[in-house]
C-alpha cells in the first residue's frame, strides 16, 4: 500500500471513530440524571410521543468503553494503513503456525498409515476415513463429493483415467499436477473439416453419426489425431488423451460440444500438490481414490 492510501485508511478510521465519539458527549445532556420526566421533544408519530430523557448512563459507559477496545486493537494489530500493529501479527504468519501444529499433531497418524500398502488401506476403513477427509478438503472442489468430477474436471469413480489409473500413475498427477492440451483444428480442418471430424468421433464411439462425412474424416484424423488418440480412438496415457470409444467425455459429447473441442482446443491443468500435502497424506488420497473404482 503507498505511503498516500496508508495515511488514507488511517486518517479515516480514526476520523470515524474519533468522530462518533465525539457526536455522543456533544449530543449528551449536560445535566445529571435525575430520574425521568415526563418532558417531550415536541413532536409524535402515531400518536407516540418521545420523552426528552437522557440516555442511560450505562449505555454511555459500554460506548466508551467500546471505543478504547476498538483504539487498542488498532494499536496491537494490523488496521492502520501500513501500520503493523505491536505485535507484530499477520494471517500468514497464523495460517502458517497452524498449519505447524496440525503437522506435528498429525503426522503420528499418517506416519502409521503410511506403513500399509495402498491394497491393504483400501480394506481399512479408518484409513480410507482419512484419506476421504483429504480428499475432501484439496481435492473435491473440483472433483466433487467422492469424485464423480464436473464438466471439464474428470470424474474419479468411473475407471475412466486420462494419465493411468495405477498407484504409480496417480501418485505422479497428485505430487506433480498434469497438463492436458488439445490443439485446436479450426485453422486446419476448417468449417467443413470440423463437422466431418465430429461426425468421425461419434462414430468412433458408436453413436449416430453421417457416415459420408465420418469416411470423408478419416484420412484426416489418421493424420492429424491418430498420434495421440490412437488409431482405434484409444488414446494414450502417456499423453492424457482420452479414449474416444467408450461414451465418457469429459467437456460433453453432443455434436456442438465435440465440435467445440476441435475447433477451439481443449486445455487442462492439475495443480501439483507436492507443496500442500506430505508424501504420507498423498499415500492416503491416492488409497481414497482407488477404492472409489473398487466397487
């Protein structure tokens, strides 16, 4: 924050406060309270007239009273412009204590799951427990509850993977992330080339499609998408290029949608947890999402 929005902020806070304060005693009675009157302030509503008594002292008091904590927590944390409070604190510098005790408070209890297997967590119910609260808590945003994923974001249960649906495999996409690329084919298909194209993809997957426009398709997509799709639609793991043949689309397989993802590209990210979670809690969420697949 510059040196002008920092004396801004300030100048502001402590205007507002100082302000009000100063409203209530100069709007105060001047003389004691000594019990109420029946004087009015000379006006009604509904046929309700305000009585010209003094607020209670009280109420008077808790203001004041409110005002000091508010000035003394100025003083001792962050609120002032760029002033950063006596003692010192930040919300980085707490998520990060916390985030030292959760570790040290924890880590006994990944340690000791740590030592199972993947197949043997996936028949402990108290570690599958576990890795679900992980799961939960970095991986369901985008995956969902108990990862049947959302449009654009795989779905985790189905046993449908783009990058191998080994330990191996999926221990690699939560340490390291992916990135998924499609390329996009309008400028080399054109309009023509998209819809033929389209049509080939639905035939690869046995869906209705123009079988003239799938024929004229498939010099093409031998070409330009066999490489990474495999000639039979396959795909390829090493990659991450989906199987075009089994029905499950991850950006949706109507014709408008496939025809999208060819003319535009498609491109994906997998963030890398490598920095979030411990190599004992990955063990535990790559156990959870195996055992999703299990049934």
């Amino acid at each position: 924050m510059s040196a002008f929005w920092s004396a801004w902020v300030t100048v502001l806070t402590l205007g507002v406060i100082f302000g009000c304060l100063w409203l209530l005693l100069a709007t105060r009675k001047g003389e004691p309270h000594k019990g109420l009157t029946e004087e009015t302030v000379g006006h009604s509503f509904d046929g309700i007239e305000e009585l010209d008594n003094p607020m209670p002292k009280w109420w008077l008091q808790m203001f004041i009273v409110t005002v000091v904590f508010g000035l003394v927590y100025l003083l001792l944390y962050p609120g002032l412009g760029n002033f950063k409070g006596l003692l010192g604190w930040t919300s980085a510098g707490q998520w990060e204590e916390e985030m030292a005790y959760a570790e040290q408070h924890y880590a006994p209890v990944f340690q000791r799951f740590a030592e199972l297997s993947v197949e043997e967590l996936q028949d402990n119910p108290e570690g599958l427990q576990v890795g679900q609260r992980l799961f939960a808590n970095n991986c369901s945003v985008c995956h969902g509850v108990g990862g049947v994923g959302f449009h654009g974001f795989p779905n985790l249960s189905n046993n449908d993977w783009l990058w191998g649906g080994s330990e191996d495999a999926i221990k690699h996409s939560i340490y390291h992330g992916r990135n998924g690329a499609m390329p996009a084919w309008a400028d080399v298909l054109g309009e023509d080339g998209i819809r033929d194209m389209t049509h080939y993809v639905l035939a690869l997957s046995n869906r209705e499609h123009d079988a003239e426009s799938a024929e004229r398709a498939q010099p093409q997509y031998a070409s330009l998408c066999a490489a990474c799709h495999m000639p039979d639609g396959t795909g390829m793991y090493a990659l991450g290029a989906p199987d075009l043949t089994n029905d499950i689309w991850l950006y949706g397989g109507s014709f408008e949608q496939i025809a999208h993802t060819l003319r535009h590209g498609r491109f994906g990210v997998m963030p890398a947890f490598s920095s979030l979670l411990s190599e004992d809690q990955i063990h535990l969420v790559t156990a959870y999402v195996m055992s999703l697949n299990n049934d």
